[in-house]
C-alpha cells in the first residue's frame, strides 16, 4: 500500500488549494463586506458590488460608516443606522457569536433591495472584536412573493369583513371565519338545519367548533326565541345522571338542548333519551312546540363510536336526521391567516397590546405546524402570544415553545421545511384544488367559493402550475 506524505497535497486536494481567496471572494454569488471596529467598509467583494450598486473604490479607505452609503433599514421600517445596527450590537456584546438581520438596502441608483444578512464578530487573540465579516443575499424576489402571500393584517381584516358580510347574505349567519372551499359544504348544511326543528348530529375532531355550530344553529333556527341549554356532564350516581338529564330536556323546553360528545353519556341514560327523542307529542303530554330541539356532537367518527360500544346505534339514528362534519384545522389551512387576524382583533381591542403585523418567520410557524387541538388552539396560542411579546410585531419567541420544536412542523402534508414561501404555495395549491373539486372543475364556480375574483383563480393556477384539462380533474 501506498503511504500518503501528509505535508504534500495529493491530487485530490490540491485543486481546492489552487482557489485563491481572491477568486472566491470575486466567483461567490453572496456579497461579503468586513467593516472594522468603526463601521467602515475594509474589504467589499463583486457580488456586494452588484447587489448594491457600489462599486469597492466608492465604499473602501474613506472616512464614511457604512451607513452613509447603504440607507438600510428593518422589516418595520427603522433605520439600521444607530443603536439598532447588528455590528454596533455584536461589538458591545463580547459573548455573541453573530447575529442575523433582514434589511431593504437603498441602492446608488435609488432602487431598493431586500437581503438578508450574516453578522460575523472576528476577533483577536486578546477576545476582542477587531472586525465584521457580514455575507449578504439578495431576497427580493423571495420577499416579494411573501408580500404577495401573506397579505397583511389590515388586508386580512377587510377580507374577514367581506366574508362575513357575505355569508349573512347567502346563508343568514356570519358566525365563522373561513375562505376555504371545504367549509363552504358545512354551511350548507347548517342553512338546511336552519329551515327546521330536527335533530342535528355535529361531528369533528376535538377544537374545531362543534359548539359554535350548535350555537349557530340555535340562534338563527325556529328555536331562537328559547333557551340554549348545555346539558351537564353526567354525575356519578345513574340516579343523579337521569335526574340531571330530565331536569335540563325540561329547561330547554322552547329552545335547544346541546349535548356535547355522546360518548359521556352512559348507556342506560342513551335508552332513556332515545325513548324520550321517539315518544309522540300528545294532547296530555308537553306540546310540540315546547319540546327542545336536540344537537348533539361527537369528538370521534361515529362509526368508530359504535363499533366501540360508546354509542347506541339507535341513538345516533334518532339524531342523525341531519348530519354536519366539521374538517380539521390542518385540513383548510388557508383559513389559519384569516383566523389570526380575527383572534387578534378581539385581543387588540382589550387595548394593552395592539399587534399591527407579523414577522414572517412566525407566520411561517403558524402555518407549519399541525394543530391537533385545531381552532381552539389556534385561539389559545394567539392568546398567549399576545400576552407574552411586546411590540407591534408578533414574533416567533412570542410563539409558545411547542410550535418551534422540530417535531412541530411534521404535518399530514409531510412539511420538511419552514420556508414561509413554499409553505404558502403548498397551502394555496390545494385550497385552490380543494375548490375546483368541489365545483366540478368549474372554474366560476371554485372562484365564488373562495372569494377570489375569476381572473385572480386563473392567474394563481398559472403561477401554481395547476392544468385542468377539458371535462377532467385538476391536475
């Protein structure tokens, strides 16, 4: 076997050698500039030259800091010039080993430019920092597409406004926040339950609003003038329960009796509510009119309910006349933004904090994760981080630990990323499918759905790649 002369290079590592640090600092596609202790520029590569509009000899051996030829400022809109600078911050704070920042740059043409930006501390054998080695990427293009994705807040509350307004119209209720094409079936039928006094079985995984649709349902039907009535989890003693059972069925009397999840109901107390839902009103009895509606809700598919011996099967016959299934949160993402803004207003009007945007780093942990609790989650978290940040800007750090873990992001749509841009683009691609599924490929149709002009569907599936073939599915 050969032996190998550690101190000579063999052929394999030479080559890598022969690249001088010149040719890397004018081949690499990321600017590089070095400032020294005082913000001004020391070394400022090709690609810094090109993104900016300086060339070296404008920036390098004058008196001038940084700022004075690069106008650079955050996201909301301060000026990078002062106390907010990353390198005057990494110089006054020997234990940091750099800092991150996006920025819009003004250009020596006026235009402006969008990057992000590595702050690096160099330091000497002493500890202390001598230079900055900062390695900038242009996101312009990037930063566009989340402007256009992810409107704004105030964007996102005109549309919550016109969503409502239109649902008042077509259904007569304004309850829910929702563009999605998969909840658009679920008011349907909540304006059928509305046209009658039968009973309605709502189903759907635990958060996702079973309650407000029995609410809804109540305040907008035939019983609304009655009570609304939430029956009491069953006591311990079968003789409390029953007790407990007749007495609110005898409080809803004119109204609506909610029962909420069946399957804490014991067995011999759903015989006792099925012989009382099939006996027929009669002159001696309590009249018609007077008998509460009854909605009932599951937190599981009933047919999982029954071949688990949670639930009788004539029961859920009795009170399936009309039968409303709520989608998961993960399942209509594209009404997570609509949502934020709607939370967010009502906590905004408490008036200790008003959050006016969101960076997009945490809209991109909004929309990755995968709720498990769904909308009451969803809730609870706005919640608590607009209770635990400060500032206009709802941050990620503000977010609750849970949503930042790498597990977090694991979804049923196998998310492997928490770039917010093709996150958006996934979550836009299949409410648009969604859409068209529903409408049968209607175009018009998928549009209405989702509250988007005609023009606007098209022009999204060009950008998304969606064909739709003549009489086919979307593809």
């Amino acid at each position: 076997m050969q032996r190998v002369n550690p101190s000579k290079p063999t052929a394999r590592t030479a080559a890598p050698a022969s690249l001088s640090l010149d040719q890397f600092l004018k081949n690499t596609l990321d600017g590089i500039f070095i400032l020294d202790r005082e913000r001004r520029f020391v070394l400022f590569n090709a690609a810094a030259e090109r993104i900016t509009g300086h060339s070296a000899r404008d920036v390098i051996g004058t008196n001038c800091s940084c700022h004075a030829f690069i106008d650079c400022h955050d996201q909301q809109g301060r000026s990078l010039a002062g106390f907010l600078c990353p390198a005057r911050h990494l110089g006054g704070n020997s234990a940091s080993d750099g800092a991150r920042q996006r920025m819009r740059l003004r250009r020596k043409d006026g235009a402006h430019v969008w990057v992000e930006t590595i702050y690096t501390p160099l330091r000497n054998g002493s500890g202390e920092v001598e230079l900055f080695l900062g390695i900038m990427r242009d996101i312009t293009e990037d930063h566009a597409r989340e402007t256009d994705l992810v409107a704004t807040l105030s964007d996102l509350r005109a549309e919550n406004a016109r969503l409502l307004e239109e649902r008042r119209g077509r259904f007569g209720f304004s309850t829910f926040i929702s563009r999605s094409a998969r909840m658009q079936f679920v008011f349907e039928l909540i304006q059928s339950a509305l046209a009658g006094s039968s009973s309605v079985l709502v189903t759907g995984e635990r958060g996702t609003g079973k309650d407000l649709v029995a609410r809804t349902i109540h305040e907008h039907g035939p019983h609304s003038s009655g009570p609304f009535i939430v029956a009491p989890s069953p006591a311990d003693s079968r003789d409390a329960a029953e007790h407990e059972l007749l007495t609110a069925l005898d409080s809803a009397r004119g109204g609506t009796l909610y029962l909420d999840d069946l399957t804490r109901l014991p067995i011999d107390l759903q015989r006792r509510l099925i012989g009382w839902l099939s006996a027929p009103a009669t002159p001696q009895s309590r009249p018609a009119r007077n008998k509460p509606r009854i909605i009932a809700s599951l937190a599981e598919d009933p047919s999982a309910a029954l071949n688990a011996g949670k639930v009788l099967t004539e029961l859920l016959s009795a009170l399936n006349p009309t039968l409303i299934t709520l989608p998961a949160l993960r399942l209509r993402r594209e009404d997570i933004p609509c949502l934020v803004q709607h939370f967010l207003d009502q906590l905004n009007a408490d008036g200790r904090r008003r959050i006016a945007d969101i960076s997009p780093k945490a809209w991109s942990v909004l929309l990755a994760y995968h709720w498990p609790g769904n909308v009451a989650e969803l809730a609870a978290v706005i919640q608590t981080a607009h209770t635990a940040g400060k500032g206009a800007m709802l941050q990620t750090n503000d977010l609750p630990a849970a949503l930042q873990s790498p597990n977090a992001a694991a979804d049923s749509a196998g998310a492997d990323s928490l770039k917010l841009d093709p996150l958006l683009e996934r979550i836009e691609r299949q409410a648009i499918l969604d859409a068209l599924r529903q409408a049968k490929g209607q175009r018009n149709m998928a549009a209405k759905l989702m509250g988007i002009s005609r023009s606007r569907l098209y022009r999204r599936m060009e950008v998304l790649g969606i064909l739709q073939p003549a009489g086919g599915e979307p593809a």
